[in-house]
C-alpha cells in the first residue's frame, strides 16, 4: 500500500471514529443513559469534538497533533463512569474507551505516515 493510500484509510479511520465519539455522547446523554430523565447539558461535552472534524477531512497534520491530546480526556471520562456507572452506562462508557483507543491510534499513525521518508533535519 503506498502513502497516499495509507493516508487515506487512516484519515477515514480516524473521522469515523470522531464521528462515533460525538454520536455517542450525544445519545448517551440524551437518550441511551441520561443522568437525569429527559437528558442533559452533559451532551454539551460533545461540542470540542466537533472543532476537529474539518481538520481531520482535510489532513492537517496540526489537527492530528491536537487532537491526539484532547482524546485522553474522553478517555479518562470513559474509564471513570466505566468503573463507577451502572449499566448500561459502564457500557457505554467502554465503548467510548474503544473510540478514543481507535482515534488516537489513527492520529499517532497519521503523524507517523507523513513523517516517513522527511529528512531528520526538516521535522524539527
């Protein structure tokens, strides 16, 4: 598979998995295991993740860099109402674990790719 090629399939891997962060926590606090009945204001959370989505369509490299940071918070909100909701709140909350693990692989290795081939003196 050449660059581009790979470029490609991480990009896509990477706005899928963003697309389904932001999907997820909107219906998880809003229909699938709101805090209170009805929803809440918690599905607000979603709002910085749709910052990155032009960014990623487009490949810029910044918004990778970025992005790679802002998904351990989502993470550690995942592992924490994992371990301290109860169903199927923890599910879903594991799920978002999953995204964010998919994402950040899907950064890093978009970093890596573009990097490839970029003399030692030029990536500094």
């Amino acid at each position: 598979m050449n660059k581009e090629n790979q470029i490609d399939v991480i990009r896509w891997t990477a706005a899928t998995s963003l697309f389904g962060l932001i999907v997820l926590g909107v219906l998880w606090e809003m229909v699938l295991a709101p805090i209170r009945p009805g929803g809440s204001l918690l599905a607000l959370k979603v709002l910085p993740l749709i910052l990155p989505l032009a960014g990623v369509m487009k490949n810029r490299m910044y918004t990778y860099r970025w992005l790679s940071l802002l998904v351990w918070l989502y993470f550690t909100e995942g592992v924490v109402r994992a371990w301290s909701d109860k169903a199927p709140g923890n599910y879903l909350a594991m799920a978002e674990v999953c995204l964010c693990l998919v994402l950040f692989a899907a950064c890093s290795l978009h970093v890596k790719v573009r990097f490839k081939g970029i003399p030692k003196q030029a990536k500094a």
